[in-house]
RNA sequence: GCGCAUGUGGUGGAACGGCAUACACAGCGGACUUAAAAUCCGCCGGGGAAACCUUACGGGUUCAAAUCCCGUCAUGCGCACCA
C-alpha cells in the first residue's frame, strides 16, 4: 500500500466531511479527551508531540467508536520565553515567529492523521483569547483572590523575571533555564491560592490520576496540623509562633524571628542593632539554594529582647536567624534544643540551655536531641501525658487563656504572576496617583499588547520602555496615569483554556456557562509529569474559583489524568539538540507512513513508562499491517467459498470474542503495546484458519470486519482504506466498536497446569465442565504426576482455575 | 537527609497471588528462488546425561510469590532548615 498517498487521501476526505468536526448537538453521552496544548516552536514536531498526540489520538478514536461524542481539541501555548529569546537573538519579533511556527505545526499535526476538532483551535497569544484570559484575571481581583504586594520573590538573572515557587526546582535553580535563582524584594501580582489549600488537597481523593501526582500535589499543599502560641515581649508585644509540637512547649528555651520578618527592627534594642543589622545583610546576600540547604550552619543574631512563654511565664531570649523562613507559619519559631535538630545545633552555637522535656514513660528523659515522640516531663501539670494527649492538652490550655490554640498551616505560597518580560498577557490595571491601583473596565479589553517594543533585556520589564503603552488614564478618575509594565505568567493562559475550547469563538464572554457545563470536566487529560505542581495545581484552583464565582458548575478539571512517558534518545539521555541525539519522525514516516510510526510508538514501549529510542521493532509494525493487508484482500477473495459448516465456536472465535474484549480493555488502560500484541496473535489465527483449509467465507469475512474495526484507532489511514476496499460504507469511524460473543470466550476444552508441592510436573486438557474431583483424577494419572509423588501421601489438593497442586510429604 | 517509584531473556517488553519470559525484534536452521529481497515453516533464558537453576540480592507469609511483607543494593523521580 502507498501510505503517503493513502494518508493524504484520507486526510482529505476527513476535512472535506468534517468527519471529526465535534456536534453540540449529538445526543450520545459526550467524552471529553485532552492532551496538553503546545508550545509552538519553529522545529518539526519531534517524537514527543507524536507519543503524546498520535497515542492520545487512538484512545479518542476508540472511545468514539465505543459510542461516545468525542470532544477533541487542540491549541497552542503561545505566549512565553522561547520566543523572547529567540527574537532576542534573531531580531524576529515574538508574534511573527509564533504565527508562523503554529503555521506549520498545525500543518504537520493535520498529516498526523488525528481526530482534532480545528475549529475550536485556540492560541493563547491573540488577541481574541488573552481579552478573556485579562477577564478571568479582573474576576480574580473582583473576588479578592488577586492582590499586589511587596515581597521578597524568586529572580532568575537569565530569564530577567520573577518565577513562581513552583517554577523553581528543588535544587535551586530555574525550572526553565536552570540559571542559579535569586531573590529580590519587588511588588507582584499573587492569586490567592492558598485559600484553597484545604480543597486542593481533599479533592485530590475524588481524582483518576497517577498516585504518584497526586502524593507529590500533596507534598506540595504541605499541610501540617499543629497549634500556635501567642508570645509577648517584656514590654508587652505580642506575637504568634506555629508549632506541630505544643507537647514541647516547657522545653522553649529561646525564639527566632526570620532576619526579613517586620517586627525586628521594632524589638532590636539599641545595643544590638549594629550586630542584627550586619546579619541581616549577610542573609540577604545568601543565594537561595545556600539559604535552603539543610547542611548550612546555623547561624544568627541576638536583638537583645526577651520573650514570654505563656506556659511557664518563663523569659527567653529572642534571636534572629536565617534558618527560619519568613514565607511559612508566622516567620517566627519558638526554639526547643532538646526535641528538634536544627534548634540543637542553634543552641549549641549560642550556648543556649538544652532542657529534655518528652522522656520515656517512665519519666527518664530521650537522649537529645530527640524528635521522637514520647511522655511529656519536666512540663508541670502536663507531666505524664503522651505527647499526642499532650498535644491537645497544651493547646486547649492555652486556649482557655486566650494565649493560643489549634491551628493547621500548608507549606502552599500564593501564586506570584506577574513576570518583567515582553511576550505576554498584558496585566489589565491601571495605577492612578490618585484613586491607586485601578482595574481597567470590563468592556475596554483586551487591553493590547504593543508590537514594537524594545525587548532587550536589562532587568526591568520591557512595557517599561513603550511610553504609547505605559501612559494612560485613569478609568476611575481620568488623571493620566501608568499601566502595570509586568506581564502575566503563561501558566495563567493555561489554566483555563480547556474551558476556552468549549466556546472557543464567543466574543461575548470567556465561556458560556451551559457549554462549559455540558462539556466539562474533561474525561481524560493525557500529558507529561512535569507539570504535576504547576499547570495542574493552578488549573484545579482556577476551576474551583470561578465555581466559586458562579461561572462554572463542577469541583475539578481533569477528572482522569494519564502521563505519557518520555522517549529518550538513543543514548539513554534525554533528546536535545546539545546532545544530538534527536530523532527525528520525519525520516520514519517518510519511509513507512504515519500510520506506521504511531503504531510503533504504540508497540514498542510501555505507554506510561517511555523509555530509550530504538528503531529494531518498526519494521515488525509495518510487516503486522502488511499482513492484515494481504488477510484482507484474500478475504475478499473467499467471500463466495465453502457454504459447508466450519467449526463454529471454535479456535478463531474464542481468539475473536478474546481480541476484542482484551483490546478495549487494554486502550481503556492506554496499555497500547498489549492490544497491539493480541492483534497479532489474533491475525495468526486468522492466517491458521484460513491456510487451514475449510473456509467459510461469510465468517471470515466477519471476523476480518472485526479486525479491521480494532484495528482503526491505531492505524486510522490504513483501516479506513481497506474498509473502503472491502466495499463498506464511508467512514470506519462511524462504525461502532464490535461486540463479542461472550459465549465463545469459554472453551470447550481447558488446560489444566498440575504441579506437585507447587513445581509444575504436568499440563493436561480437558474438556471443560468437569468438576474438581474429575480434574484431580485425571492429574494424579499422569505419569510425570506419578513419579513426582512417588512414595509420598498426599496431603491436599487445591484445583484453583486451571491449576491443580497436589501437596504430598 | 526524607518520601515515592522501578529492577523480568541478547533487546523492546507480557503476566486478576495460579503453567514466568505472551507479542515482537535480533539470532540460528530450513522451504521457495539461478541468486537476493519479500514470504512461509521450525528453534531460540541458563546449565546439563539427568536432577535442576532462573524475575537485582537476602529473608519471610502462602498449597502457590515477578506479584504480598521485612531488610540490602542499584537506578529514576519528587521534596529538602516547612518548626
């Protein structure tokens, strides 16, 4: 078969039909597939789009014909660095790049042969879609979940902007260029997400998704359940601490604020602030990743002010030190050297007294310093509780006095969106000197962004430099005025424009609410794990907030998520054009056809694990279609023979009915390299039937039809030319899926595998139906049985499905 | 450091606690052919005469373990002073 001229064929027809043009209003039940939209880069597509497209593809395919209105999207993720970058480098503006990159890649993802509905296409870098992406934004702020404060953010000198907590890896660096981060003290746009903490980690129970995403969305939410405790200084300035250890409360021998934390300066007294200033500057000249690693000394300054404990009244003394975080609890610690590591080692340093305060049950203190739990000590009243009783205790103690009580706390920070580059969503606020920060109205959007900028990267953002941009007026009070210069944080365009592509073309709203409704939440979200703590953290907080709202009526976005492994390169390494080990799809294709390359894809590795690239197996896949090819045209060929019986119920129709259950089963699981194989096996038996001799032709051309419909999701060009040539109606995929005979799954004859003390010994069959006893009689008949037994008793028999193990000693 | 995952032939990879190595690739042998390609058929974990031994390694639970439990090692991923 001449793929390529098939495939184009095809592809043809598939447009001219608007075969997989989504219908609103279908009555059957609709399915919502989505694999994450790209970023349009100026390469071909590269293995990656293909396993994550072309394999999502065949699973949309097979849920259409399961009966189901597909709803399947595709867009871009247009706004973002590379394309700064890269017209940094080149001088060709990010809008012109852009278009032409989603040019072409819409270009090849078309000759991918996918079942993409285009006329719901969005990019996020238009117009039309960042207005509405600037509305979402203003509802935000309506609601009070978008706020601007000054705050000491995460800067990466490379990329000249902010980055959100989540766009930083644990090691310090930048999540996208891997620059070293560092911190800088700036106003910013934050989204509140943290007010859903709580929902973000409990919804997590409802979801369909990898366990390991979900743990790490939990690791990332934090929560940590504890109390806080309200302190005084001598002179009567109260603060709070968090701890998940009010058992240890007695054992409080010092405080530490954070050097960035506001009150320092207030309680430095006058002798000391020579030295709390210097350290100050030494922590604020600390890079992040030294400030983060858990191997750095501890280090630190003494303010000279004392603090109250409210258990004991006892005095303490208050330090400031770096190994406190000024972003989570209340920036401040109370120090308990005996059962904490890190408050040991301070105390250490600063000849601070170490007091044991959890023991063992009978009152003998833990050898320090000792985070095990235990039996409250040297705690007055407390002693002898266990430190959970002891827990409660404290705080319902301090409580009682209004010095403190219950409280849960999560490692979750606020969403820092706005970003000092060029190639973005403009931020729709006005900052009036008059009536302050002004929210630019509804009807004026979208607020544009400018083409001829000056990009150049100095560390400020580039709107700065765009007067024409910058200057305007208030919309509240008409005084001139400035726009925010920032841009938004691309993940912004993407955490909503799933919903964007259930009414991609409304001009009068981001979405209506009943389409939104009908269509989401997607069934089965399909794209790579590296966005478990950011797309897929923020998409879930904006659908919760607009639900909030009342935009929208459902808790989550994604109800089944599925990562697609990553395909390597031949080396085992990661492609990259640094590396040159990228392969590239266009060779394979060019040589086997599309149909071939996806079906690779599918067959060579596991779905969910990827794995190193090796072309061994392709020809295998395309010598599979070859034969299915050469089953089909014979097929058609016999069509008239035989007339006489064939063994109905026999060998090929088990295999039949098998195949098509084990296939659908298999896709359901994305376990493409399975159902691949049981179609092998299934076109071996059809290969045995029909070489056998006794064909009749009416069941084999049945039982091809069967092939041939299972055959379609993974080999759409292929199957739906030889349906054509079969003489069936136009198109496969408005076939349905085949039923199976459930009756044919049960053979007439089993085999049965026999093992004496668990060792196989002996493989029988048997007509099916025969009852335990039977099936045991005929075991211990055989010879191979006999001799495994030989002068031992038996002890039992087990007949489980088709074993037997016979116990003998 | 903490958490999670993974570890199966020469290779990619299969196996609701139930006959380990399905389906393929590669390799070997054969048929067809003047020959090659393509196609078709057979063999294909190790060792051996046999008994046996094999799912990273060592224990355990079970009639039965790649699968469950404990420990070790290796690799990958995530978090990392979160009080």
């Amino acid at each position: 078969m001449d793929y390529n001229r098939i495939e184009e064929k095809w592809q043809k027809k598939w447009e001219e039909t608007g075969l997989y043009k989504f219908d609103e209003r279908s009555k059957k039940k609709k399915f919502y597939v989505l694999e994450m939209f790209s970023y349009p880069s100026g390469a071909k597509l590269h293995v990656g789009h293909w396993y994550n497209y072309g394999l999502t593809d065949s699973y949309a395919r097979f849920k259409r014909m399961q009966g189901y209105n597909v709803f399947h999207p595709m867009g871009f993720d247009a706004f973002g660095l590379p394309a700064e970058n890269y017209a940094i480098k080149t001088g060709i503006h990010p809008m012109d790049s852009t278009i032409a990159n989603i040019e072409t890649m819409e270009h090849q993802l078309k000759r991918m042969g996918a079942t993409f509905d285009w006329n719901t296409e969005v990019k996020t870098c238009m117009p039309d879609y960042y207005r509405w992406t600037q509305w979402c934004f203003l509802q935000l702020y309506k609601h009070g979940l978008a706020y601007r404060k000054e705050m000491p953010v995460n800067w990466c000198p490379s990329c000249n902007t902010t980055l959100a907590n989540e766009q930083v890896l644990s090691d310090g660096t930048c999540e996208r260029c891997g620059t070293p981060v560092t911190r800088k003290h700036l106003t910013q746009w934050c989204f509140r997400i943290t007010k859903y903490a709580e929902e973000l980690l409990s919804g997590l129970d409802t979801l369909d998704w990898p366990e390991k995403t979900k743990l790490m969305q939990k690791n990332w939410i934090g929560k940590s359940v504890g109390g806080e405790v309200f302190f005084k200084t001598e002179s009567g300035r109260e603060f709070s601490v968090f701890t998940t250890r009010p058992d240890t409360l007695f054992g409080v021998t010092y405080v530490v604020f954070s050097p960035e934390h506001a009150m320092v300066d207030e309680i430095t007294t006058p002798e000391q602030k020579a030295e709390i200033e210097a350290y100050k500057e030494y922590a604020a000249k600390a890079s992040e990743i030294e400030r983060q690693s858990s191997t750095r000394e501890k280090t630190g300054a003494f303010t000279g002010s004392y603090a109250i404990n409210p258990i004991n009244g006892r005095k303490v003394p208050i330090y400031i030190s770096d190994y406190v975080l000024a972003t989570y609890g209340t920036g401040i610690v109370m120090g308990v050297p005996a059962h904490d590591e890190r408050d040991f080692e301070f105390a250490t340093k600063y000849g601070l007294p170490i007091e044991p305060v959890i023991g063992y049950k009978d009152g003998e203190a833990h050898p320090l310093p000792s985070h095990e739990y235990g039996y409250m000590i040297n705690s007055g009243e407390f002693n002898g509780l266990s430190s959970e009783e002891g827990k409660k205790a404290v705080l319902a103690a301090l409580k009682e006095k209004g010095l403190g009580g219950e409280k849960v706390t999560y490692r979750l920070r606020d969403w820092i969106i706005s970003r000092q580059r060029y190639w973005g969503c403009p931020i729709p606020m006005v900052h009036c000197p008059h009536c302050g920060v002004v929210p630019i109205p509804e009807d004026q959007l979208p607020l544009k962004l400018p083409y001829d900028v000056d990009f150049t990267p100095d560390g400020t953002s580039p709107l700065l430099k765009c007067e024409e941009f910058m200057n305007t007026t208030c919309p509240v009070c008409g005084a001139p005025a400035r726009r925010d210069p920032d841009t938004m944080d691309t993940f912004m365009c993407s955490s909503w424009y799933f919903l964007r592509y259930c009414d991609s073309h409304n001009d009068k709203a981001a979405w209506d609410r009943e389409k939104v409704d009908a269509l989401c939440p997607v069934d089965t979200y399909v794209g790579g794990a590296e966005h478990a703590c950011m797309h897929l953290i923020y998409a879930r907080f904006f659908v919760k907030a607009f639900r909030d709202m009342g935009y929208l009526d459902f808790d989550e976005p994604f109800l089944r998520l599925v990562h697609q492994g990553t395909i390597l390169g031949p080396d085992g390494y990661k492609m990259s054009k640094s590396r040159g080990n990228v392969i590239s799809p266009d060779t394979y294709i060019q040589k086997y056809g599309s149909d071939v390359f996806r079906m690779y894809l599918q067959f060579g590795f596991a779905y969910i694990e990827g794995g190193r690239w090796n072309d061994d197996g392709i020809k295998s896949v395309a010598r599979f279609l070859e034969r299915v090819e050469r089953l089909a045209e014979r097929a058609k060929g016999l069509r008239g023979a035989n007339a006489k019986e064939d063994a109905a119920g026999g060998e090929l129709d088990y295999v039949r009915a098998n195949t098509i259950k084990a296939v659908g089963n298999d896709l359901d699981r994305f376990q493409f390299n399975t159902a691949i194989a049981r179609m092998m096996e299934y076109v071996n038996a059809l290969y045995k039937y029909v070489d056998g001799g006794a064909v009749n032709g009416r069941h084999l051309e049945a039982a091809v039809k069967d092939l041939l419909l299972i055959l379609a999701p993974f080999a759409p060009h292929f199957t739906e030319e030889l349906w054509e040539q079969a003489g069936y109606p136009y198109s496969i995929f408005n076939q349905e899926w085949p039923q199976y005979d459930e009756a044919s799954l049960t053979r007439q004859e089993v085999e049965y595998g026999v093992q004496v003390n668990g060792k196989i010994r002996a493989r029988i069959t048997l007509p099916a139906g025969l009852s335990a006893e039977e099936v045991e009689k005929a075991a211990m008949e055989q010879q191979a049985v006999q001799n495994a037994m030989a002068g031992k008793s038996v002890r039992k028999v087990i007949v489980v499905r088709n074993i037997v193990n016979i116990v003998v000693g």
